[in-house]
C-alpha cells in the first residue's frame, strides 16, 4: 500500500509530466512604448484602447488610431469595465493616478471625461499638459524629463532624445486548446553574460532597488521586468524546477525608432487645446447673432454669449485653453503625435518610439522651417526667449545633437520674386536688422520678441552639427500657409459676414484690423504663391538630406490637405451656421471675381495637394492622401440631422446664449460649462468658429479686460475665435493618423518587428 507521502510524490510527478507536455515560450515586449509620455497611468489607457479596438476588431489594427479615439472620448466606454474584475477604466485610471501620488508624489487630478483624455497629462490642475510629457515649454528642449519608471533621466539629462535604457516586461506562456495563457509553475530567470551595474531583473518597473542577473519565482504567472541598456543585447534563459532538462532562451534587444514632426497647424493639432478654456458660467459678452442662411447677420441686443471665466471685469489667466506648447498651438491629439502613439503599440512591441515635434501653428517652409516664426501668443519674458522663434530645423539639430551650438548659412536662398522675400528679407536689407524688426513688428502685429536673437538674411541662419542618432521617420505637413490657405478661408468668411453692414465706416476698420491678424488675401493671391512651392520645397529637400541626413527619402511621409468643405451632395452652403459667435463670419454661394466660396476654397486644396504630390514624386517622399476623401460628408457644415437627447449638444451649430438681463436664466442652446464636450464624436471633424471659441478662447497677447458693448460690430468675438477653425478636431486628426500609420507600418516594420533605418 502507497503512503499518503509517495501518492503526493506520484501526483506531483503525475502533473509536471502533463504540464510539459504542454508547449512554452517565453513573451516580451517593451513598457511604455511611446517615451514621450512620463508617467504609466497616460501610457496605460492608449494600450486599453489599443488592445479593446483591436479585440473588437478580431485582430485587426485598420484605422486604429480613429477606433482608439472613439474610445478615449467616450464616457460609456471610460465607464465599461476595465481589465480588474469589478473595476471599470475610469475607477481603474483614478487607481493608477492616486498611486503615483503615492510613490511619485505626483498631485492627483480627478479625471472628467468631458475634457477629453489628454487633460489628464497635467499634473496641476490648470497647469500645463507638458507636465506629463517630455516637452519643456519655458526651455523649448526635450532635455531634463525624467519618467516614471526609470528609464528617463537617471544618467543624465538628455536620456530621452538619446536613450540610455529600455524597461521590458517578461512572461511565460504555455500553449491551450484556445490559444496561450499566463503559466503558473515555477521558473528561473538568468542572463547569459557578464553582469552589469545598474541594469538586469526588477520585480516591477518602479522597482528602485538594485536589479538581478538572476531571479527565481514561484509563479511566473506574474509578470518580471528587465531594464536593459539601450543598443545591447541580452541572452535570457529560463528553467523550470519542475522539469530540469526543460528550458527557453531568448535574445532581448530593444529598437529605439526616432519620429521627427515639423510643419504646419495641421501638423502641431492646432484648435485642440489638451485643456479647454474655462468659460464663465454666469457672465458673457455681445452681441449673440442670430442663426441665418444668409449672410445677413442680424445681432440680437437683448442677447450675450459665453466668455471665459472672470474676476470682476478682468479674465483670470488661469482660465486660458492649455497647450503641449502655446506659443506654436501643438498638441498631442495632432495627426503626428497620434500617429506615432499607435505606431509605438504596433506588431511584437519589441521596440520603443521617440517623438519629437517642432511643428508650430502658421508655419511656412519660410518663417517656421528655415527662418523665425512669430507664434500663435506672445511670452515675451520667457527665459529662453531667444529660443521661442528659432527655425524648425534648429530646433531638431539642437535635439538631436550633443554639440555646442554653432550656426552657418543655408546654401540656398530665395527667390527674388517670393513674398517672403520682398516682405521680410529685402526690408531687412535697406533698413538694416536694427532698424527694421521694430518696424516689421508694428506692421504685422507681432509678439515683442520676434524673432529672438534669430536673424532675417537672405540665407536662412541655421543650427548645424552633425546628429547623435539617424531620424528614422520624419512626417512633414507644410505648403498650406506658404499659399495663404488659412488667409484665404478668413476672406472667405469675413467679406461676406459683414458685406451688408449698416456701418461702413465701423465696418471698414473692423474688416481691415481683423484681415491685418488674420492675413486674408483673395483667389488670384493663392495662386500666385503656387509658384512660390518649387524653389521653397527644393530647398526642404536640401535640408532634410544635408541637414537632417536622410538618405533614405521614403521615409519622410508628407500628408494632403484634407477637404473642409465638401459634403456629401456638394459644399457647404451659404449662411453662418457654427460661425454666429460674431457679426463678421457667414459664407456665401455664387461665382465672382475672387469671391471665395466653400466650393472654390475645395478647388485650392486639390490645387495644392496635386502639386504637394508632384513634389513628393520628384523627391521620392512617401505621399499620404488616403484621409482626404474620408473627410467628405464631415465637413465644417455637416451635422446628423435630427435631434435627439443624445445628440443635440454634440451636434447644435448655435453658439450659446441667453437674455443680457437674466443672468441666472439657462443658456439655449445647450449648457456651456455642463453640455459642451469638445472632444466627443460628431459628424463634423472639422472646428468650426463657434467651436474655436468656446474651446480655445484666443488671445494673441495678454488677457484683456471686458470689451464695450457690441464692440467693432462683433470683433471682440471674431478674434476670440481665432484659435483653430477651419481646422480638423482630434477626431479628424484621428483619421489623418490611420493614414500616416498605414503608411508608416510598411515602411519601419517586418512581419511586426520595427526595422530602424541603420538597417
């Protein structure tokens, strides 16, 4: 008869011989992918995201980065249930958040999923969403971040940009009938080479301890984390007690892919602040406009529009919409930043992404890529203010470069007949440096400190110093502004808005202050400034294989024009729909001599993406346009029809109001400050006037006391509303990303593993 002792022996031997008959492996994959981000709960809700679309998918990753968006701008699915049983995201990101209040001494900020997802990225409550990223506004440098787990900033303070160290999360898997699970025997890890301070096995990634060459478990169901040093390779293998004779063996080394953004408003994400303005709940300003399918405008004086939240007569600061970075508008619901987020979760996560941006809202391959740029709002006592108006290009050698600064003349220069150079350089000329930038300042309205120490010389003066590490992709959007395009919608809406005013000498100047900021310019101008792209855009090419040294010219992925104006049967029609926040916006419809009409703005963009292709194709750029068409039927006029109660603030194309004399009445409409989720899916991907006013509330310089009543016939509001309109939304940018992303996956990935371009 067997003893109780041998029968336990026998059912011991009994289940290690059918547990390996079973097939192990063992899994990897990098943690927080996407460096930009400091902190784990930020990177923890784009991986739900990932992983919940994908799910829902059955596997596929198609317009991934529009299926994550739908998710992260959705409270039904922030409160659906999270990977913790009982446990929806929400109460599952607020856990994650209080916990970094606990060991990172991070403040804790309650998420309110009305803001949108990217307003948790702060770290004080109107404080700026850079906090949680590595993006220094005040420096403009990517230097000094340090992350959460270690792998940023604990050599020295340029680990982002140039990484040191990877962390990588371990698990051991074992084959089912159904697919693979977690195993949960017992396991020894070890690295087959020479041990190495500072580097190895950690239990969790914000272990702070001294890491491990070896380490056993008792249950290699939970996760193991290895930190490794960054372009090193290391040969793990795994025991298991159970079965001596088993084993596993891996080699783990990270690729590190390096996406450089530069470019335009469409490319920084202009009109989607990471935090909204706070507008007042109970005060506003006048007049409200009456909604129209004209462009007769009609102000309603006995009505008032939302303003953004007060001390007495004066807006606090505290109240302004938060940007990556204001003075350029960048945001990290742009295309790029979105498109490189999804690429960091892409195939085996065998690799991490560094991104790092310099796109800036107004940008020409002028003024922003080769010579300083005036910015969206003035800082003009920054401690880098030198730095807050360099070109692109220096700021991406600055990053990428170790090298103290040195600057050269770019080879090539202007034509003579571009509008860059008559209106800057050749000014620059015969009035002298000194002479000429008070002169050009008080012309063009710019920030005080424009441009810096930078200077304007026929040759664009630039950074130069050979680069630390190669670019492996770079995603360019540039040409809109160097035609005039954003001018050109603002003559669209501003001639017609005020065509019939009872004012002509009030309206004369309003047209003429406003046009002066915005820069309208008419039909024929645009046109004439295609001519200007050739010699701009040869000049690109030589700096991104001179300057950037790319020899490989696929890998710069340039994006079209998405079409704002086209529905689904034609073009926005006439009117002010979603643009009665002023007197001074409404379209018109009809033909006439440089009469800019929705339809004819459409005409412009297909004038400028086929010429952008035409470009890409001599240079051998990757094109990318399949967003384009997707954008039609989601135009700045289009709304679901009908009004339900799910959907009628999402998609009400009224500005708030309410009676001037009832200050505690509702507002119609819709509740502002309660209804207005700028961030939840609509049937426009596109930011309409009113839409650029409540959510961003502009001002070039400083905030501003309460305007006079019916101040300039509505230009108080029209310059309010300049902070992104015309643009897309995040959820537009979302659908530019999918395209960025299908294109970007052939070129840095094979059969799901990154493929940098040293390779």
């Amino acid at each position: 008869m067997y003893s109780r002792t041998s029968i336990g022996f026998l059912f011991l031997l009994l289940s290690a011989t059918i547990s390996w008959s079973a097939e192990l492996r063992l899994g990897w994959e990098v943690v927080q992918p996407f460096r930009f981000f400091r902190f784990h709960s930020d990177a923890h809700i784009h991986e739900w995201a990932f992983a919940d679309a994908v799910n829902a998918s059955g596997g596929s990753t198609e317009d991934i980065v529009s299926k994550m968006e739908s998710r992260l701008n959705s409270t039904a699915w922030w409160t659906g249930l999270s990977e913790i049983a009982g446990m929806t995201r929400l109460e599952r990101f607020r856990q994650l958040r209080r916990e970094e209040l606990n060991e990172l001494k991070r403040p804790y900020i309650e998420f309110d999923p009305r803001l949108g997802w990217a307003s948790m990225l702060r770290n004080e409550a109107r404080g700026s969403p850079a906090g949680g990223t590595c993006w220094d506004p005040d420096r403009k440098t990517y230097k000094g971040c340090v992350s959460d787990i270690g792998q940023i900033g604990e050599v020295n303070n340029d680990d982002y940009v140039m990484p040191k160290r990877h962390t990588v999360q371990l698990r051991i898997e074992e084959k089912t009938t159904n697919g693979w699970r977690p195993y949960a025997g017992a396991c020894r890890y070890a690295i087959r080479k020479t041990a190495e301070a500072g580097y190895g096995f950690v239990p969790s990634p914000l272990y702070r301890g001294p890491e491990s060459w070896a380490i056993s478990s008792p249950n290699c169901e939970v996760p193991l984390f290895l930190r490794t040093r960054f372009g090193t390779s290391y040969p793990i293998e795994v025991t298991f007690p159970a079965a001596p004779e088993q084993a596993l063996t891996e080699e783990i080394s990270v690729t590190d892919l390096l996406v450089v953004g530069i470019g335009d408003s469409f490319a920084s994400g202009e009109g989607n602040p990471e935090l909204p303005a706070v507008l007042d709940k109970r005060r506003g300003t006048s007049p409200y406009v009456r909604l129209s399918g004209t462009s007769d405008n009609v102000p309603d004086g006995q009505s008032i529009i939302p303003t953004r939240e007060r001390n007495s007569d004066y807006i606090t600061s505290n109240s302004r919409a938060q940007w990556l970075d204001d003075q350029c508008h960048r945001s990290i619901y742009s295309a790029q930043a979105r498109a490189a987020i999804a690429l960091s979760l892409e195939g085996q996560r065998h690799h991490a992404i560094t991104f790092v941006s310099y796109a800036c809202s107004g940008a020409e391959i002028t003024d922003g890529i080769f010579w300083p740029q005036d910015h969206r709002e003035c800082t003009d006592n920054s401690p880098a203010r030198e730095r807050l108006h360099q070109p692109q290009i220096s700021g991406v050698i600055e990053a990428l470069s170790a090298s103290a600064a040195r600057y050269s003349q770019f080879s090539l220069g202007l034509e003579s007949e571009d509008l860059y150079y008559k209106r800057y350089i050749k000014r620059m000329e015969v009035l002298g440096a000194t002479a000429g930038l008070p002169a050009l300042r008080k012309t063009n309205y710019t920030c005080a400190s424009w441009p810096g120490r930078s200077e304007i010389r026929r040759n664009a003066v630039l950074r130069t110093a050979g680069l630390n590490r190669p670019i492996d992709l770079m995603l360019v959007s540039i040409g809109g502004n160097d035609i005039g395009f954003g001018p050109l919608v603002s003559k669209a809406v501003i001639n017609s808005g005020v065509a019939s005013a009872s004012l002509p000498i009030i309206t004369e100047r309003a047209i003429r202050k406003y046009q002066q900021e915005a820069g309208a310019i008419t039909l024929d101008e645009a046109n004439a400034r295609m001519d200007f792209l050739d010699r701009r855009f040869l000049m690109l090419n030589t700096a991104i294989i001179k300057k950037f040294e790319m020899s490989t010219p696929s890998r710069v992925v340039i994006t079209a024009y998405p079409r704002l104006t086209k529905t689904q049967n034609g073009f926005c029609g006439p009117g002010n729909r979603g643009m009665n926040v002023s007197t001074f916006f409404a379209t018109v419809e009809g033909e006439g001599p440089n009469r800019v009409t929705p339809k004819s703005a459409d005409g412009i963009v297909a004038a400028l993406n086929g010429k952008i292709r035409s470009i890409a194709e001599r240079y051998g750029w990757s094109y990318v346009e399949e967003h384009v068409s997707k954008f039609v039927g989601h135009s700045f006029c289009d709304s679901y029809s009908g009004v339900t109660s799910t959907n009628r603030f999402i998609e009400s194309m009224d500005i708030p109001h309410r009676g001037r004399a009832a200050p505690n009445s509702p507002w119609l409409a819709f509740e502002p400050t309660k209804d207005f989720y700028p961030y939840e899916s609509r049937k426009r991907w596109v930011r309409t006037f009113n839409d650029a006013y409540l959510l961003s509330f502009y001002f070039k310089g400083s905030t501003a006391g309460a305007p006079a009543v019916d101040d300039d016939i509505g230009i108080y509001q029209a310059q309010r509303a300049l902070g992104g309109p015309m643009h897309p939304s995040a959820e537009g940018h979302a659908h530019m990303a999918d395209a960025i992303v299908e294109r970007a996956r052939k070129l840095l990935f094979i059969s799901g593993l990154a493929a940098p371009l040293s390779e």
